[in-house]
C-alpha cells in the first residue's frame, strides 16, 4: 500500500451510513454476494492440487501466495460440503460453481495429496501447520530445534474437523475411507497433559520450545479453539484421560447437552481454568481475563456437533453475537471514529490491522471486546485495536446464531447487503479482478472505522471462512441445521 495517508473518521459525507443500512432498500440480488464470496474463495484454491493457500492478496503488489495451509484446507472441505448442497439447488443460480463430481474430485485429491506428502510429526501424526508452495516442504513457521516437522495440534483438528463433515456429508466409500485413514493416523493423547493442558505444536511427540526462563510454553489451558482439538481427542483417542479431561474443562458437569452450566474445570499448572470473564452482563470462558476473539464460538460452531447441541455453549454464541454488536456501536460512539458506521459494521476478528498506528505496515492480530473500550483505543494494534479494524466474516458468520430474536435485532443480512451495494468506498469492502475473467468481484473483509480509505494487504483464508458458512445458511433450505447435521 505504500506510504499510505488514510484520512480519519468522517468521510462519508451527510447520509449516515447506519441510516442508509437500516432505512435503504437496495434492488440486489442476494445470491450476487454469495457468488462474489465462492469466486473469492476459489481464489484460495490451487485447481492442481486442490490445496488452500494460507493467505491472498487483496492488494495490488501485496505479495505472492507462497504457502499452503492445513487449516484452510479443513474449511475448503466444509465449504465444499456447501457449494455441494448449494450446486444440487435449483433454486440457487450460481455462476461461480463446480459440479458434485469435480468437487469430489477435487477433495479427494487434496485429500490424498494430505495422506502421502504432507509433513507431520513422526511420533504423534499431527500436521504441520503451513508447506511451501512449490517444494512442499514445512516451511519453520513453528520450531525445529528438537528436529523433524513440527505438528499443530489445532491446525491438524481443523483439517480433520472439515474432511468429517465432508466424509459425513458426501456418503461416499472413497472419501470415507481417506478421511478415515487421516484420523486414525493420529495419536491423540500426545495432545492433552492432564496436568500442563493442551499441546500447541508437538515434535517428537513432544511439546516443543522454552521461553527466555526456560520455561516450556507450548501448552494452553481451556477455554479457546483448542477446544476442537480436545473433542476430537476424547472422539477418537479411546482414552478415558482424554474424555475425562474433555468433560472436565470443556463440558457442563451435570445435564449434558441440556445443562447451561459451566464446566467444573480444574488446575492445571497450578491455576484455576477456564477463567470466567463478563462482558455486557453476561458471563463467557476463556483461558485468560478477557474475552476471547468472537471467531473461536464461531469455529466450534461450525466445525462441532458437541458445541452446536449444548445449551450453555447457545446461549454463549448468541451472546457473543449480541455482545460483538454492542461493543462495535459503543465504540464507534464513543472515540470519534467514523460515526456513520454506528450499527452498521462490527466483528471481533482476526487477520491484518496497521503496525503499532503506522498505516502502510501490516501485523496480524485477533481483536475481541472489552469492558475498557478507552483501553482498545488508547493501546497499538498489537495489543488493542487503536485503529478500530472491524472483521465483516465475524458479522456474516453469526447468521448461524439459531435464535429468530437475536436475528431480528442484529439484521446481519441487510447489512451486508447494503455494505456490498454501497462498495469500496467502505474501507472493509474490496473489489478484486476474478481470475481468468474480465470482471472484479466485491469482497467484504477487514475495514477500519477510523481510518475510512484503509485497506487490508492480504486476507487469511481461515479469517474469511465464516463470512461464506455465514451467509450460506440463508440460501439452504435448513441452512443452520446443515450444521449440526453434518459436523463430527
């Protein structure tokens, strides 16, 4: 982007924007949108190896796509479930489709390429997180210096997490089978210490790296993502420690699925977890005192079929979604950012935002709400959100919030809808050239609500995964449920 000189808030003119997104209606097609998002999400997509690319340009000059992803490719599986459902529907016209039979083709070569080439670690099977582009190699992304790949406990679930809802959904013998190879390929109780928590990233079946005291830190406790990974453990590790481990940090202690309590939890390296944190009255888990950023309920949504059916994990996604708004209109409000888009964009996610307040460099971040909005403001990116980036995926992506009331009140569709129409003069909307075609496709990512022509260099694969999950669920015929239904 350059030396980039974004002006501050304000810049929209005299229609407010919250006004026009609740007040206009726009003549649109809503499959447009979606057709844009499958074309951009194709862009992920390497046609001949049916591999996701960790990130992509959203930006002229922004770099080249150098890496695959493990992680990407679980939800190129589970969109691929979608688009599979979404091609078999007269009712939805897509232009940017494949066939059942070219999207079968395509993930079980992905797929197959996974089972005989992708680095992992000898010891425990799990997956490295990233490979090179051309020589397939790990790319050191994690440490090495116990040697071999290094293998990501969360990067490997997600992977497995999406090739068993496609497994699930596909009732096919040819993909059941490579799926069933993969998971069974892993040992999972190399992830969970009982005592320390779960293993981030393992090399010889052990968790690897020391911090400056030499101390090792490559153990989280609950609550977070890791959650996949502790699941699956106790799915198919067949290992009471793991199901116990599981039910203890991680599920209601009485009730099951109907109870809306919080897990007992327990100590693990001598500290109480999960860690109950309130946010808007309502109480939340995380593995620190803070919120957690809203893409985690999301990912465990989407991808568990445990965390969908539970009552206290409902009641927390719904507010989330309801809590993720609040705390973007209050914040919008209160520090003289861009007050037309009050109501208008919100979500808590991850991807790029500016470098410690310089605009023409990039940091990967993931934001979450906070009590103290003045401290976001007041601290540089890497530790708050100064900038005010907001993550549209997050807004599209709690469509799947099954509750008609929390839908109503947030109206996400109608949002997006006229963010799209309204276009790149919105900082958190793209228009990129599609591939192979004469014609660009509108993108809703990362925008700023401070800096009003502020861009994002790249997007993260798995960042923009909910946005398409998301707006999906309004065009199957039981959209949210495809869920619940096909999810492990």
């Amino acid at each position: 982007m350059g030396n980039c000189s974004c002006k501050d808030a304000g810049a929209l003119g005299k229609t407010e924007l919250s006004e026009t997104i609740e007040s206009r209606a726009f003549d649109v097609n809503d499959i447009q949108l979606l057709d844009d998002a499958f074309a951009f999400w194709d862009m992920y997509r390497n046609s001949d190896t049916g591999l996701y690319y960790d990130a992509i340009s959203v930006l002229e000059n922004s770099g080249d796509n150098e890496k695959y992803s493990i992680s990407a490719l679980g939800f190129g599986l589970i969109i691929n479930a979608v688009l599979w459902e979404l091609s078999s529907d007269a009712a939805v016209s897509l232009n940017n489709t494949r066939s059942p039979d070219a999207i079968k083709s395509d993930s079980l070569q992905a797929l197959q390429f996974v089972k005989e080439n992708w680095p992992r670690d000898a010891t425990s099977g799990f997956f490295c997180h990233f490979i090179k582009k051309t020589s397939h190699e790990a790319t050191g992304d994690h440490s090495t210096e116990k040697g071999g790949p290094a293998g990501s406990t969360i990067d490997t679930s997600i992977f497995l997490a999406g090739a068993l809802f496609l497994r699930n959904y596909a009732n096919d013998a040819e993909i059941t089978s490579t799926v069933d190879d993969l998971v069974q390929s892993v040992s999972w109780e190399y992830a969970i210490n009982p005592e320390r928590g779960i293993a981030m990233v393992l090399i010889d079946g052990q968790g690897a790296g020391t911090d400056a005291d030499g101390n090792d830190y490559n153990y989280c406790a609950p609550w977070n993502e890791y959650y996949l990974v502790a699941y699956l453990a106790k799915t198919f590790g067949n290992n009471e420690s793991l199901t116990r481990f599981f039910d203890q940090f991680f599920y209601p202690p009485t009730g099951g699925g109907q109870s809306a309590e919080f897990p007992t939890g327990g100590l693990l390296n001598g500290n109480q977890y999960p860690k109950p944190v309130e946010f808007g009255g309502n109480k939340f888990l995380s593995d620190q005192d803070a919120m957690q950023s809203s893409f985690v309920p999301l990912f465990c949504r989407f991808l568990s079929k445990s965390f969908s059916e539970s009552l206290m994990y409902q009641n927390m996604l719904k507010n989330y979604a309801l809590g993720d708004a609040s705390f973007w209109s209050n914040f919008i409000d209160q520090y003289g950012a861009d007050k037309t888009l009050k109501y208008a964009v919100w979500g808590c996610g991850a991807g790029k935002s500016p470098d410690d307040g310089d605009l023409s460099k990039y940091v990967y971040v993931a934001d979450h709400m906070d009590n103290d909005i003045k401290k976001q403001y007041d601290t540089l990116e890497n530790k708050g959100n100064a900038s005010m980036v907001y993550s549209l995926p997050i807004m599209a992506g709690f469509l799947v919030v099954d509750d008609e009331d929390v839908q109503n009140r947030l109206t996400i569709k109608d949002k997006l809808k006229s963010l799209y129409m309204l276009g790149k003069e919105i900082s958190g909307v793209y228009e990129i050239a599609n591939v192979g075609t004469s014609n660009s496709v509108k993108v809703l990512w990362r925008g700023s609500a401070r800096y009003t022509d502020w861009k994002a260099d790249r997007a993260t694969c798995v960042d923009y995964a909910p946005f398409i999950l998301g707006y999906a669920t309004l065009f199957m015929s039981d959209g949210r449920g495809f869920y619940l239904k096909h999810s492990v």
